[in-house]
C-alpha cells in the first residue's frame, strides 16, 4: 500500500467525478486474464486487491485505483530467429528472397504459434486522486506505465485533462543551486547521495552515495560546471526519496514514526488496516508534494490533454 515511486499530474479543471461515479466508469473496463492466443490485456482491478470488492476505495476524499496490465513474453531476437529461419527456407525452395510483406506474415505466424506456450508478465499499478488538491498521484518508477494508467483513465472516463508540472525555472538548475549556495529551505534536508552530468551529450557522469553534498569534493563537481540530476532529500521528518529532474519521485522511505501511527489498528482486520495506511499515506504524500511545488515556481504547460 505504501507507494515507493511517483509521478504525479495536476488536473487542469477541477476533477468532479464522484466516487459512484468514478465505480461506474471503471468497472465497464475491468481486467480479464488473457486468452492463450492474446498478446496483452490492460484493466482496472479492485483498489485493495483481494481484500476489496471495487475499483475504487476511498479514504479522507482520496480514492485509490489499481490498473492491471498482463502481457506475453515473447523475446525478440527469438522471433527475429525464427523469421530469419522462415526466410532461408524460402530462398532455398523458390529461389527468391522474401518481400516485406511475406516477412511481416512471417512475423505473425510465429508469434500467433508461440503465444499459447509464452510466459505471462503481470503488472499492477496504483495511483490515487486527489480531487482536494486537484492531482493524481501513480505509482510507477516509468513514466511509460505512469502514462498509460493515465490514457486508460481517459478512456473509460471520456475526458482526462491532465499535465504534468513546468517548473518556470529548470529543475536541475534549482537542485544545483541548492549545493552551490548551500540553500535548501523549508522542511527539506540534504540526504548523502546525488548525480551530476556535465555539459554536452557526452558529458562526464558523477554518481555520489554516502557522502556529504556540502563538502569540498561536492563543491569540485560544480565548479567543474556539472549539474545535479538526482538528489537525496528528507522531508519533515517523515521520509526520505530521490528528486530527480523530471520532478520524478524514487525510492521513497516513509519514517516509522509515520507508519508506526496505525500500530494500535487489530492486524487481523486487514482491510481496516490497508484502509488507515492508505489514508494515511495519502494525506502524508499530499502535504509532501504541496511543499515540494511550493520549492519551484511553477507553470502548467504542454498538458496530455486538452479539451
């Protein structure tokens, strides 16, 4: 429940979906298993997995989706093969090569052969809804799959208008200030890891990991005119996570003085439990980004839709 990676996109109208009405849409594209011959399926599961009976869950004005992706592993240079061996056989017999078109039926051949004995790969992706505060939170380390959970929701629902956040000032040029002029304000602090890039496509890469980002060796990389791409931060005592420069969040820690909060919850009722986290987590993560915005000038531009 506790969501280790994020993006996150504001919507650019207020989101006034109600709860029922959220359910309602959701559940007319819920997930089904794959068919022996089907190459992938993409869908909407309960919120709190078995534990739950709908697509939406809501907590303190928050709801929580899940999106489930199941898909064939079928490895290319495998395929690649097998045509290759299609197209030989071919030269030997007529004594041609193969047009791009017999190759492409090549293609689909042997992939509709060896999806019925190809490997499943299922994946679940989280996010939540924050009509309050006008975001929608994921939890995903791609932004691919950050991006189609957002294009699946768009489709079920009609609408989606959506974008990401546009800092008026690049976030690499605001993370390295914070190193160069020692400044990092509100309820952040500096964590012991950070990369930097130098200028140029070929530029040097510098990846730093326990080590004091205030300290000479640090202010070396910068004056070298490297810049920051990731940095390891604290905020407000209650978690640890990479900013990198997409405003992308990674490897999150909540605090156990945060999750210790719901000790006093009976383990055994795992849905009031799963329900509390993810209240609380929600409400913890709303506050967290609402400061982390309030560290950049923002601007919303280039939105994934526009209506």
């Amino acid at each position: 429940m506790w969501f280790k990676n994020l993006y996150f996109f504001a919507f650019t109208r207020p989101f006034e979906w109600s709860e029922e009405d959220l359910e309602k849409h959701l559940s007319e594209h819920l997930f089904t298993p794959l068919g022996s011959t089907e190459l992938a399926h993409f869908g909407w599961i309960n919120a709190l997995g078995k534990h739950g009976d709908s697509s939406v869950h809501s907590a303190s004005d928050n709801f929580l989706i899940c999106a489930r992706k199941e898909e064939k592993i079928l490895p290319a240079p495998v395929i690649k093969d097998m045509v290759e061996q299609k197209v030989n056989l071919l030269e030997q017999e007529q004594g041609r090569g193969a047009t791009k078109k017999e190759r492409e039926q090549f293609k689909e051949d042997i992939i509709f052969e060896l999806l019925p004995r190809a490997f499943s790969r299922i994946t679940d992706t989280h996010a939540y809804i924050s009509p309050v505060n006008n975001i929608i939170v994921i939890n995903s380390s791609s932004r691919g799959k950050a991006e189609d959970l957002l294009a699946l929701l768009r489709k079920v629902l009609g609408t989606l208008p959506v974008t990401s956040f546009d800092p008026d000032i690049c976030v690499d040029e605001t993370m390295t200030t914070w190193l160069s002029e020692k400044s990092l304000g509100g309820k952040f602090t500096l964590g012991m890891e950070a990369e930097f890039n130098a200028l140029g496509d070929d530029g040097a890469v510098v990846r730093v990991k326990n080590q004091d980002l205030i300290g000479d060796e640090i202010q070396a990389h910068l004056d070298a005119d490297k810049y920051v791409v990731k940095i390891a931060l604290e905020w407000d005592e209650s978690l640890s996570f990479i900013l990198c420069d997409d405003l992308a969040i990674k490897r999150i820690k909540f605090f156990d003085v945060i999750q210790e909060q719901n000790d006093d919850i009976d383990s055994d009722d795992v849905v009031a439990k799963l329900d509390a986290d993810f209240a609380l987590m929600a409400g913890e993560l709303n506050r967290f980004i609402i400061d982390l915005l309030a560290e950049f000038s923002m601007k919303t531009t280039d939105p994934l839709e526009k209506d």
